[in-house]
C-alpha cells in the first residue's frame, strides 16, 4: 500500500501485519488459557482450606472488621449519650454516665435482658480486640495525665498538700490492710500471697481521680481559692504516689519477695535515668525546636510518640506495667510549651470520645453485678464503700485541720479527694489482669469507684454552699486547672 507524495510514492506500513496479529491472538489465548486453569486449580486449593478451616481466612477477617466497626459505634455513642445526660440532668461528671454506660452495655444489664443482642454486638473475638484497644487507649491516658503534671509547681506548693495527699494515702492503706484480712480468704484468687492482695486493696482504696476532681473544683469555680489549690494539688502528688505504689505491688505480683525487691531496684534506676538523663535532654531538644518554630510538625510528634511508646514498653518489660512509663513519660516533658499544649490538644479528644468509652465498656464487660446477690455480698460492698470514704475523707480531713483549715473546708478537701472515677478503673483492671483479685472483688470495687466519685458533688455542694472559708489562695497552676469547656476535657 502506497500514496503519492510530491510526484513520487511512499510505501506505508500495514496497520496490523499478519505476523503481529497472530502473535497477538496467540498471547491472548495462552493466557485466558493459563487464568483458567489457575482458577481451576484454586477452586481445588479453595475447598481443601474450607474443609480444614470452615472458612476463608478473608472472609473472617472482613466479618472481625465489621464486627468491631459495628461494637466501636455501639460503645461511642452509648458512651456519649450516657455522659451527657449524667452532665445535663444530674449535675454530675460525665465519667459517671460513661461508666454506667459501660455497665449496662455489658453482660450486668444488656447481656442480662438481649442477650442475642449482646452476643452480636459483643461476641469474645471482639471484646478480646477492643480489650487491646483499652489498655493503647489506657497508655494514651496516662500519658496526658503526666503531661499536666508540673513537677516544679508540686514542689513550690507543696507546703501542706504533701502531708494531706499522704495522710489519705496512709490512712487508705492502713484500713485497706485490715478489710484486706476480712476478704483474702473469699476472695483472693488461688496462689495470691496476702502481701500482694493486701496492698493492692489498699493501693485501690488510696487512690484520687485528679482528671475528675480538676474538672468538678473548675465547675464549683473555686481553682482560686485555698480549698480548691489544695485539693489539686494534694491529687496530682496523690496519683503519683499511688502509681508508684501500683508499680511496687505489679512487681510484687510478678514475682516473689526478693523478684521484687529487684524489680524495685531497676524501677528507681529508671525513674532516675528518666529524670536525671533524659528529662535534660528532651528539655533542650523541644526548647531548639520551638525556637525555629517548628513545634508541630510531625516528625517531632513522631519523636514524641515514639518516646512514649518506648518507656511504657521499658517499664513494661521490667514488670511494673506500661502504664507507669506513659506517665512518667508525660512527667518529664515540659508541660507549659508550644509542643506540650499542641500534643494534649491532638490526643485529648480522640483519647476522650473513642479509647476512653472503651475502656469503660471493657471494665463493664469484666463487671457482673449478678456477682454480688447474696446479702453477705451486699453487706461487702457496703463494707468496701464504708472503707473507701472513712480512709480517704478521714485522712484528708486530719491533714487539712492539721495544717489550718476549718473543719468545713478540710471535709471539702477530703471530699474532693475521694473522688476516683476513672483512676481506680485503670487500678482495678491492672490487679484483675495480673490476678490479684477475683473478678466478685473486682465487680465490687468498680462500683465503689463509681459510688465515691458520685457522692462528691452533692457533698461538695453542701460543703461549699456554707463554708466560710473562700479566701482566694495564690493563682492556681494553669496545668492544675482544666479547660473552660466540659464537653472537651478528658475525663
């Protein structure tokens, strides 16, 4: 085939020679050729896996996947919906309505009544997943619980709140020790030795809830005044104390006396090499950062995390849990900078409306209120609660009238300290995990938790109501004093 161009004919190439067609069709045909016989052979390979298995791998992985989509979305806006109304219509902190909601999403109420429904939101492949969850969720938490804890604030205010933090520590454990020997032979698992579950009871009972407490001295308006000052920061060294204590009785449960004594050892080799060491360290690298102005890009976030990720899987591998790491992690960080307040903003709210709710499904999950039926059992629980508010309101109280309070406003700081929400789930989780309780003693001190930080409100509007002493005290520490608005703090 050719054209005529200027007078003279230029030949021009088939669009699609004989020889390159064939080859065409040739390849085409090899090919569906090979796919259907690959397919054929798969379809054998196919029926041997679902004979061995009972069913494909994929296919389970797609229905895990939208079973835990499906529990996420259950649990957040159960949570939510819970918190708010607890808020809107009772007065009281959202944590309550979010712990109830756990509660009653969980084998207590909703396992009780649908248990069809509870089983299909809430089968154990998922609970086990979302339990993985809760306990990143956990280390999230107390990470920005240690990140608004300034060490340097706690020592220039510590004239008096150290003695009151303590003095509801001590008295906590003390009584703690003695209920300890009325409930170790009922409900102390097989094998636990009396040191261990005697302290952890007390370490339970000892312990304030400073997220919550920070958040009810904010609604009562008092961060200014001397109860409201005292009261933080006596909680901040409170839950600093206690998390050392929990430290001391995972490592105890861990191992034996002298495992320990050990572990112990180890534990203040790192806390000292986190203080001394690093705390410099990461002091000066976040001050160089900052001054070029670069405090939120996402490499030193990245930096951060990382940090964090690797002192709870430290202090983790030295047997004193994750959760001491991340705390003290957000300790030694400067808690008053451009990259501190960044961090805390970006993780408060996803930590506050998704990991959160879920921790407090999965305690209500190990709840089971059916537990506790008898009268005896009853009678326990009263006993514990009874426990729990002489300990810590006791100790409190004496501390503040020992340092000048009027006995108002030192019942005021004892009430506040009470208060233990979230904290003493974190507490109670950690001890039913290693198997320091049973989950009857668990179940019990999940409802004193919640008994305690449901009672400070209404104790401290009476209180506070009537209280003479509304003497401002010195600015309250801006790290101590939560945000303005309730919806968006962590609880």
């Amino acid at each position: 085939m050719s054209d005529l161009v200027g007078g003279s004919r230029v030949a021009r190439p088939s669009l699609v020679p004989s020889r390159t067609l064939g080859f065409y069709l040739f390849t085409v045909a090899l090919a569906c050729a090979a796919l259907f016989a690959i397919r054929d052979h798969g379809s054998i390979v196919a029926a041997h896996a679902t004979r061995a298995s009972g069913t494909l791998a994929v296919h389970g992985d797609t229905r895990l996947l939208m079973q835990i989509l499906l529990a996420l979305g259950a649990i957040v806006i159960s949570a939510r919906c819970a918190g708010a109304c607890c808020h809107r219509f009772l007065g009281q902190p959202a944590v309550i309505g979010e712990i109830i909601a756990g509660l009653a999403i969980g084998p207590s109420l909703l396992g009780a009544v649908a248990p069809g429904l509870s089983a299909f939101l809430f089968p154990r492949t998922v609970i086990a997943e979302l339990s993985t969850v809760a306990n990143i969720g956990m280390i999230l938490f107390m990470f920005l619980v240690g990140l608004e804890l300034d060490l340097a604030q706690l020592r220039r205010e510590s004239e008096g709140t150290l003695l009151v933090a303590h003095a509801g520590i001590l008295f906590s454990l003390v009584l703690g020790g003695v209920l300890a020997l009325y409930l170790y032979a009922d409900y102390a698992p097989a094998g636990v030795s009396f040191d261990v579950f005697g302290l952890f009871v007390g370490t339970s009972l000892s312990v304030t809830a400073f997220p919550v407490l920070a958040r009810i001295v904010h609604e009562r308006q008092i961060q200014a005044t001397k109860v409201g000052l005292t009261a933080l920061v006596s909680a901040a060294i409170d839950d600093a104390t206690a998390w050392c204590l929990l430290a001391f009785v995972c490592g105890l449960a861990s191992t034996k006396l002298d495992g320990a004594k050990q572990t112990v050892f180890l534990a203040l080799g790192y806390v000292a090499l986190m203080l001394l060491v690093v705390r410099p360290l990461a002091r000066r690298f976040i001050a160089r950062v900052e001054s070029r102005g670069k405090h939120a890009t996402l490499t030193t976030q990245a930096i951060v995390l990382t940090g964090l990720l690797l002192s709870s899987a430290t202090t983790e591998w030295l047997g004193i849990h994750a959760l001491f790491g991340a705390f003290l992690f957000g300790a030694i960080l400067p808690h008053d900078g451009l990259l501190a307040e960044r961090t805390h903003s970006q993780l408060r709210d996803t930590v506050a409306v998704l990991f959160l709710p879920i921790l407090f499904v999965i305690a209500g999950m190990k709840a089971q209120v059916s537990l506790i039926a008898t009268p005896r059992e009853v009678m326990v629980l009263g006993l514990i609660i009874l426990v729990a508010v002489v300990g810590k309101m006791g100790g409190c109280f004496a501390a503040a009238r020992l340092v000048g309070f009027r006995w108002r406003d030192s019942l005021a700081v004892g009430t506040l300290m009470n208060t233990r929400g979230l904290m003493e789930l974190i507490v109670v989780q950690v001890g039913l995990d290693l198997g320091v309780i049973s989950r009857r003693l668990y179940t019990m001190l999940v409802i004193m938790a919640l008994a305690t930080t449901f009672l400070t409100t209404p104790l401290l509007r009476l209180l506070m109501g009537r209280t003479s002493e509304r003497v401002p005290a010195r600015r309250a520490p801006e790290s101590l004093v939560p945000d303005a608005e309730p919806s968006n703090q962590v609880t």
